[in-house]
C-alpha cells in the first residue's frame, strides 16, 4: 500500500502512550507538476513548541521536498515531541508565481473538528482497543448473507446524546443479529467536508473515519478505535461489515486538487467516463488515481478488516473494454486478498444500468445492486397490481455466469422512500397499508439472489423521499429511526414476519440455491403456464419452486404461493412431489402439514399473504 506504507498524512513518530514528535508527509506523483515553492505545516499544536501560537501559519513548520523514481514527497517533523491528544492541521501550500492556498490534507486519517481541517493523535487508544477481531464462525459467501442497510447518523439519532455514534451502533448489534441479519452495510464512513448530516457520498478524506460518527465528547481522541471496536463487536456476532465505497467522485473541496496551482491539472481530478454533476469526478486515466483507490480499499481491509465493499455509482468509472478504473481496481483487490477470503470477500457494484451484470461477468466484482425488484415492488404498491416482470426481477440469477457471483436485491434502499411508506402512497395513507407489503416481504427472502434490508424496514419505518431533486440536494435529509415504532402492532407483526424468513432462509440452505422455477417469465404470460407455476395478474397470484442440496448434499425443495391482492384467493397448487409437506411460514403460529395428492393442493391463500412450502 505506497500511501499508508510510506505513511502520509500525520503519524506519531514512535509509540509512547504520553508523548511524541509528529510526522507530516504529502505526496506528489511524477509527471504532473504543482508548482510547489514551499509548503507550512500549523496547527492548534503550535503552541506547545515555543514561541508558536496556534494556527500561525506564517509561522509554520516547514516541509522540504526529495524526489523519487515515483514522484515528490514534501515532509517534515516536529521539533519536539507533544502531549498526548488530538490535534488539528492545515497546510499553507505557497506557488512558484507567489500565490498561496490553506488546504487540508487528502492523505489524514482523521478528521478534523471544523473548518476542513484534518487530524492527527497523540498516543490515543491502547494497543488491545486497535486490534480489530476476526469474524466468529469465518467469512460466509455472499449467496449465505442477509445484509441490512445502515445509515449510521439516523440508525442512533434517538439514543447516541453525546456519544460516538459508532459506540452507540454497538447497543442494537444483538438486536439486529436476533432478526437474522448476518451482514451490515454501512452507508459511508469516510470523512466528508463539514460536520453537517450528510449520506456520505462526497467523500473529503478516504483514509479519515468522519468526525461526526467517531467524535466522543470526553475522549476526542478515541477516532480510529471507535470503528475498530464496533467492527470487533460485529465480528464477535457473526456478523459482517461491508463498508460504502465512494470511488468515482469526491467533493469539490478534495484537498488533493487545490494543491495544484492550476486545479485542473490535479492528475487525480478530471472526468474519466461517465460525469456525476455538482461533484469532482476521479480521473482513473492516469495511473496514479488508480493506486491511490487501490490504497484506500486495500487501507480499511488490512486496518479495519472489513468484509466487503460495496462501489458506488461504478456506472461512471466503467468504461467498456478499458481495463483502467473499475476493471483495474477489482483485480488489484482480488489479488491481494489470500485465496481464502478473495473466494468470500464480497466486492459489490451499484451499476444501476442494463449492462450491470455483464459487467458483473467481465470483473473480479462478485455481485451487483439490481434495481428490478424495488422498481416492481413499488410500481405494483402503487398501482395495486403486480406485473408479470415481478417474477424476473425475483430470478436475477440466471443473468450471472457463474453461482459464485450473486446479485444483491431489496424492496428498496437509502435512495428511495421506505418501501413501507410506498404501499399507502396511492391513497395517502403511507404505513397504515404496511400489510401489502407482506407478500414482497416474503418473495424477497426466497428469491436465489442476496436479500439486503433498509434500516427500519423491518418494523415498517415509513419516511417518504423524492425520487429526483434536479441537483438540489433536497434528497439528503435525515431519516431518523422512530424505535417505538418497533413496539406497536405493525412494528410487531413485520419483526416477527422479518425474522421468521430470516430464520427460513439460513435454515434451509437449498433456499439460497441459484435453482428458480419458472424462467424466463415473458412479459405477455399474464396467467400461469400450463403446469400452473408463474404469474397470474388477474388475481394477483404468484407461484414458483425453488430447490437446492442441504450441508450433506440431501435435496430440499420449496414451493413459494404468494397473494398480492386483498382478498382470500382459492388456489390449486402443482406440486413437484406427492406425500407430506409443511408450510414453513404458518408452523410458527400452528403448523400446517398438508398431504399432496396427484401433485395438487387445493387450499386458500390469505390477503396480502404467502405460503412457503418445503419437503
């Protein structure tokens, strides 16, 4: 890793608990001149290396420059060593035609308070709190994982008062993992700009966890082991941490592009492929900004131990039959990781585009955000009417090459309003119609690919948001998590559904097999084929077989019936075996065992509800 490896940013120099020098280092690659005259270092340190006040930067430190094969490393050390604690920098960078900027640094591992500043710490957490624990159990593949989606500043808004938001992430671990969720992914972590609520997509500084999530008021210092120890607690449940990357565009304000004198020429910064308006996009042309990508994932899996990373917006840094940008970066990321994990660490595309799971194929990428199920599970709420597309958007797999890559899919995600919000839309009743959602509830934990839920979805959390906002930023807006809703009778009723297809689909691996019946379901088959499996939009009737091998190779089959409408529909279900099955679904409220003749069942499916089968 060249950027940690020759430790840029600002690093204690040694390790005594009470006190050090410190160590600032910037980097610029070959071939691009900044037209750097010289570059001080002040800060709200200064003042303890006599006679400095804090933040002269007149008076800063001076770095000196030494060329390499690689390029020009600027760096400087404190002449005498400071108390521990937590400190704040910026760099006064002065040009050869006698301009000068203040900027922050791209390369901190920890963020600063305000200002843009960035941080450095002074002995800081004990060795044992900076030791991030191994995933109880080891890492499961991506097809055996139930993520839950994390906004860290909604999910502990209620609870966290002067806390890290990221201790207090810890308090509801247990809860999540009694639902059956084995996997977070965690909207992004990375320090952005300023300290308002933010999603996190502008990242400032990718090394730096965010100030807001790892700021504890009395002990500032605690940055980086706060994240290490919710990781820690994580792993100690079996659960995995899948972090938020956000490669193809950082904030106008990245410190790397005003360290040049003409911005532009900033190799890391300019347009690559495709452009995300109002941000700087990353310009995978040139070498260097794909080592530096490459550093930073490769920083928060060796530092932090991670589980996986899921890309954001990867639709602007793929180019069709480049291997620069994604190609390059998911290759570097596989070949780093030990054979062992590179088979289990998930690397995940949001490349919200038809070619998606091509480029899923083309890639070492493992799996890819598919939009279809979300798209037909809200059309449908809104219109009350299911679609014979419902049935492909459940059967993704069958896009993928191969059944180790798995797409990822959900009702809906951070992006959208709460898909429980969606089911009163069209009547303005939003929640209160929480029970329509049932039905998609238990298609989306028995569908081949991964089931991922937005946090306070499975009690029925129910924010509204608006799909566009033509660049206003309108869309970022907190959601905090209203828990009591958690407690009362909608709350109840989709925990206890939540947590029951949870259970199923780790209960019975054959559940999470790639093996889906009927396919390919045509647009135009608006009634059950002829053996009666598929879709019938009249009644609003769904039925499909699943089937798979257990752990000792025994084979499990499944038959899934699904009521979208709201009325109790008779059905005659074809069955692929005679003899008894059980409805998996009722026997947590009194089972049900019924015994298939001729390869039929004749019963009545509930409202707004389903039946999950197995033999």
């Amino acid at each position: 890793m060249f950027y940690m490896a020759n430790k840029l940013g600002a690093w204690q120099v040694g390790d005594d608990p009470a006190k050090g020098k410190v160590e600032f280092k910037i980097f610029f690659p070959k071939g691009f001149d900044p037209q750097i005259a010289s570059i001080q270092v002040a800060g709200d340190f200064q003042s303890q290396i006599a006679p400095n006040a804090d933040w002269d930067f007149p008076n800063g430190f001076a770095l000196t420059a030494a060329t390499t094969g690689d390029g020009t490393f600027w760096s400087c050390t404190t002449p005498t060593e400071l108390q521990a604690g937590y400190y704040q920098y910026k760099y006064l960078v002065t040009f050869t035609d006698g301009t000068a900027r203040i900027v922050s640094d791209p390369c901190a591992r920890y963020g600063g308070t305000e200002n843009q500043n960035a941080a450095f710490v002074i002995g800081g957490s004990s060795p044992a709190q900076n030791v991030v624990q191994p995933l109880a159990g080891g890492r499961k593949h991506l097809r055996d994982l139930i993520v839950y989606e994390l906004m860290i500043d909604d999910f502990t808004d209620e609870d966290r008062g002067p806390r890290a938001p990221l201790a207090v992430v810890m308090d509801k671990l247990d809860y999540l993992q009694d639902l059956g969720f084995n996997a977070i992914l965690f909207m992004p972590w990375t320090a952005w700009k300023n300290r308002d609520f933010d999603w996190g997509y502008e990242p400032f500084q990718y090394f730096a966890v965010e100030y807001r999530y790892a700021n504890d008021w009395e002990r500032p210092a605690e940055k980086i082991s706060w994240l290490k120890r919710l990781i820690s607690a994580c792993h100690e449940r079996g659960i995995h941490v899948i972090m938020d990357g956000v490669f193809n565009h950082v904030s106008v304000d990245f410190p790397y592009k005003w360290m040049y004198r003409n911005p532009d020429e900033c190799p890391y910064a300019g347009t690559f492929g495709g452009s995300f308006a109002g941000l700087q996009d990353l310009n995978f042309n040139n070498d260097c900004t794909n080592e530096f990508i490459r550093d930073v994932c490769l920083y928060w899996i060796e530092t932090f131990g991670i589980d996986g990373i899921r890309f954001d917006n990867t639709v602007n840094f793929y180019v069709a039959g480049n291997p620069k940008g994604l190609p390059e970066l998911m290759e570097a990321i596989q070949a780093y990781l030990s054979p062992p994990q590179a088979g289990t660490f998930s690397l995940t595309l949001e490349h919200i585009d038809p070619s998606a799971a091509d480029v899923t194929n083309k890639t070492k990428a493992t799996s890819y955000w598919d939009n279809a199920l979300y798209s037909q599970t809200f059309d449908s709420l809104w219109w009350n009417q299911i679609r014979p597309g419902f049935l492909n958007a459940l059967n993704d797999q069958r896009f993928l090459a191969t059944a180790e890559k798995v797409p990822t899919i959900y009702l809906s995600n951070h992006d959208h309003s709460h898909v429980t919000w969606q089911a009163g839309a069209g009547t303005n009743e939003g929640g209160m119609k929480w029970f329509k959602t049932q039905p998609y509830v238990i298609a989306l934990y028995t569908s081949p690919a991964t089931p991922m839920v937005q946090n306070g979805q499975e009690y029925g959390e129910d924010y509204w948001i608006m799909e566009n906002d033509a660049g206003t930023g309108r869309r970022v807006n907190p959601r905090p998590l209203r828990w009591k809703r958690s407690k009362d009778r909608i709350g109840q009723a989709l925990l206890q559904l939540h947590t029951r297809m949870a259970e199923i689909r780790m209960q019975y691996a054959g559940l999470r097999s790639p093996n889906f019946y009927p396919q390919p379901w045509e647009d135009w088959q608006t009634q059950f084929n002829p053996q009666g499996y598929g879709i019938d939009v009249a009644r609003q009737l769904a039925i499909y077989h699943r089937w798979g091998q257990d752990e000792q190779g025994v084979l499990q089959r499944f038959l899934i019936v699904l009521n979208f409408s709201d009325a109790p529909q008779d059905v005659s279900v074809p069955f692929p075996e005679n003899g008894e099955w059980v409805d998996l679904l009722s026997d947590y409220c009194g089972s049900w065992k019924p015994v298939v003749t001729n390869y039929r069942l004749v019963f009545q499916v509930g409202p707004n509800w389903g039946h999950v089968f197995y033999k």
